[in-house]
C-alpha cells in the first residue's frame, strides 16, 4: 500500500464519521423540531431559530393532531 492508498483510505474513513456525525445531529434537530411544534411553537419561530425555511421546517414538524 502506496501513502495515496493510505490517504485515501484515510478520506474514506474520514467522511464516514463525518456521515455519522452529521446523522445524529439531523436526527435531534428533528426531533427538537417536533417537540417545539407539540409545546406550541410555530415554524415560523422555529425557522428563525434554525436558519432553515419556515416550509422545510414545517414538513419535518407538522402540526400535532388535536
């Protein structure tokens, strides 16, 4: 194994833990979304917060059935 097959290997794993990463931080920016949208929070509100579309926001976290 040449050093472009390390650093290449190194990339690769790399970009995995970045995958990773970004994963779980999109799964708990969802799941605070929808906890926000069930405490009344607005997707306009949130969208602010986020820095996300109010339209994205508000697919992720739909209003609660009542």
């Amino acid at each position: 194994m040449d050093t472009l097959d390390m650093e290449i290997q190194a990339a690769a794993k790399k970009r995995t833990r970045a995958e990773e990463a970004f994963r779980r931080a999109d799964e708990e920016l969802r799941d605070l979304l929808v906890k926000g949208r069930a405490e009344g929070k607005g997707p306009s509100h949130m969208a602010k917060l986020t820095g996300f579309t109010r339209e994205w926001v508000a697919k992720i976290a739909p209003q609660p059935k009542s």
